[in-house]
C-alpha cells in the first residue's frame, strides 16, 4: 500500500522544496528515488542521518529507495556548501568505505528482501568509469549551457569575490556528473526522484534538466532542510569533531551522550526526523516532558531509539547504565561491569596518574591523594580532606586510614578517587 510519503515528512519538518507534481506522481503507483552518499570516509556520520532517514521513510511508505555511493564524484568533490576542494581518493579505497557505508544503510534500509520496494545500493563510478572525456562532454556537456551553471548557487558562491581560492574546473563539472548519474538512473532505474539537503537543490534540478532535455521524460527533485542547532553551533559535530556511526569512532555511548544532551527545543525537533515514532507518540512524550522537564524523558527517549537503530539494543542499554552509573547506589558493582572503553569514555578527560602495582600495597591515602599523584597540592591538603569526610574510594568515604588494594580495582587497572563532589581523580595501576 502506498502511503502519502510528502505529507509524512512535512509533519516531521523534513520538507524544504518539492518540485512541482511531485506528491502526485508519488500518490499514483510505486515510484523509485535515490539520494547520493559521500564515499570519502568508511563511515557515514550523522550529518548523513537526515537523507538516510529520508530513503527509510520513503521506503515505508511503498516506495524503492536508491542508495548512490558516490565514487566517481567522490574523486571530484562537490562544491556545495564547500569553500575548498577536497583530497580525492583511489578506487580501491572507494570500493573498501561503500562495503562499510552499506552495512550502515542496513540498520534503516531493507536491502536483502524479496519485496519489489527493496532498497538497491549502486555507485557511479560503475556507469563513469567506461565514459571517455570526449563522449562525455559530446553526449551531456552540450545539453547544458555555462549561463546555466553559473547560475547555480554553488558555482557563484565558490567564484564571488569573497573567495580566495576560486573553483577548479574538475569542480564546476560536478554538477554535470551529479545530473548525469540521475539521468542514467531514469534511464536504466526509472527512478524519478532525486532527494537530498537543501543546498543539493542546484545540482538535483540540472539532472532533471538532462531527463527533460535528453529523455524527454520528467525527474522531481524534494530537498530537507539542512539541520541546525537552537544555539547556533554546528550540528554533527562534538569537541572531538564529527559524531560518526560507526562504533569505533564514536562510541555507543559518546553517540548516545550527543542526543542526551540536546536541549529542549533541539529534541522536540530531532525526535521527529531522527526516529520512526508516530505522531500520537511523539506528542505525548512532549507533554508528558512538558510537565516535567528536569527529567528530560524527551531526550532520554530520543538517544534510546537512535543509539538503538545506528548500534543495538545492548549497545544502548550498555550506554544508558553508564550514564546512570555515576548516581548508582550500587556504583561499585556497577561499575566494574562496564568494558575498559565504555569507563574511559565515562571518565575521559578526568586527571590520571600512573603507579605500579608493587607501590598499591605500599602507598597510603595521603600518598594517593598528594605525594604520589599530585592530585592535590600538598599532603596537608589531603590529610585535611580525609579529616573533613571529604574523600571516597569508588564512591565510598574513607579515612586516613583506608589501604589500597587489588579489591578496589576497576577492570583491574583503574581507582576512582573523589574530593567532594566535584574533583575527580584516576589511579591507572600497571
């Protein structure tokens, strides 16, 4: 069955530009679309979620979704929304990130069924690499005119006067590229929809340019808004830069961390483009949120559905207990049943010092605390903390007389000292 797959994103605010007759033509039967992927890393991150999600929903609602690993535009480099040209990568390289970008895809795209609607993952370079320059610019260069190119924003905003580095020609060719690949799509594909960000709008409608113009067929173009953050910052992006999909990269649970900590408004817009929930769910989340916001059951829910849907379910769980785990009335248990990654990623940036094993049986709370690591400035410092109650052991209040031993170790390596609630300290013991 066919849903109205337009008037499901426009409640979810992921329209920004529909062509003309495109919501018709999606309404009368099955109908194909692609969106292009950047092969340049062998990760999607979630700057991409947007279009995944776009092929996902499209996918649902009855429709063929098409996947376009870009490797022949890969090794150009697309201009939009770019002040510099990028590095270009080898075919080997190419082929190794669109394996890893394809199992990505899976986690949203059902690819391995039988049904007719089943998503299909192709890259350009398979349909460029055999086009010589000539026949190139013979067959689809001479249906589009300079004027036209330089229309676009892409190209005037690469050579306005504000810009240093001018754009090379391989670059303003990319729009050409782009265009032919839908064509080839329409061609061989019937595939009628191109979709992808706003700023994509220039290159998708010089394809549907070339459908008129070479096929005398029609191609649609529907663009999303590209995402931004209530506070002005980049979305996407974390202090140790992009917030990837793959695992290795960025942790389950510094990704879940990302969504936990989207503010209010950022949270009632994210849960309705990055998650499959309905409408009636969604709104009584935000009610029941609404009613009590210091819970943060918007945000909560919002890093449940994502980190489960790019990782798995105990990938998420994993997260959530170690977010939780620093307000455990069972920390020391908990604790020690996080994975040495998940408590470096719990801790990262906490003050560590190093000691042996031969110094844990040796070393007194005065000499953890001071001497030994420099946590605290003086050993007088330390001794008055003990005395003022103010030092725990894995979150446990000692005295000047607590000894350190291999029971206190966390993944059999790591100590957490605390000085009040704020000042927290880790002895790695090798």
């Amino acid at each position: 069955m066919i849903k109205n797959f337009v008037e499901e994103l426009e409640w979810r605010g992921m329209i920004h530009d529909t062509m003309p007759g495109a919501e018709e033509h999606l309404i009368e039967a099955m109908r194909s679309a692609y969106i292009g992927f950047d092969p340049t890393a062998d990760s999607l991150h979630i700057g991409n979620l947007v279009p995944i999600m776009l092929l996902a929903h499209f996918q649902r609602c009855g429709h063929k979704p098409f996947a376009l690993v870009g490797g022949a535009t890969g090794m150009i480099g697309d201009p939009s929304g770019k002040s510099s040209e990028r590095n270009l990568l080898d075919e080997k390289t190419l082929r190794h990130n669109q394996e890893a970008i394809k199992k990505q895809l899976a986690h949203f795209l059902d690819f391995e069924s039988d049904v007719p609607n089943a998503a299909v993952l192709v890259n350009n370079y398979d349909w460029m690499k055999e086009f010589s320059f000539l026949e190139f610019i013979r067959d689809v260069g001479k249906h589009i005119t300079v004027n036209y190119m330089m229309a676009k924003d892409s190209v005037k905003n690469r050579i306005s006067s504000e810009s240093t580095d001018g754009m090379s020609f391989t670059e303003f060719t990319y729009q050409l590229v782009q265009g032919y690949d839908f064509l080839h799509l329409y061609k061989e594909n019937e595939c009628t929809i191109q979709m992808g960000g706003s700023d994509q709008w220039g290159n998708i409608t010089t394809g549907t340019e070339l459908i008129r113009r070479i096929a005398q067929g029609k191609g649609f173009a529907i663009t999303c808004p590209l995402i931004t953050k209530s506070d002005g910052s980049k979305f996407g992006k974390s202090e140790g830069g992009n917030v990837w999909l793959d695992g290795n990269r960025t942790s389950p649970y510094k990704f879940y961390q990302y969504w936990l900590n989207s503010s209010d408004e950022d949270a009632k817009k994210y849960i309705k483009i990055f998650t499959f929930l309905d409408k009636d769910e969604i709104n009584t989340i935000v009610e029941a949120h609404q009613e009590a916001p210091h819970q943060r059951l918007l945000q909560k829910r919002l890093a449940q559905e994502i980190t489960t849907m790019v990782h798995s379910k105990p990938d998420f769980e994993n997260a959530e207990k170690a977010s939780n785990i620093l307000f455990s009335k069972s920390f020391k248990t908990d604790i020690k049943t996080l994975d040495e990654k998940t408590f470096l990623d719990v801790f990262e940036g906490v003050p560590q010092a190093q000691i042996s094993k031969d110094e844990l049986s040796d070393i007194d709370m005065i000499g953890a605390l001071a001497a030994k690591t420099n946590f605290l400035a003086s050993n007088s410092e330390a001794r008055r903390a003990l005395k003022e109650n103010a030092v725990a052991v894995n979150k446990e209040k000692v005295k000047e007389d607590y000894q350190l031993s291999v029971d206190d170790l966390i993944n059999d390596k790591y100590i957490i000292l605390n000085k009040g609630k704020k000042n927290t300290y880790i002895i790695k013991v090798l």
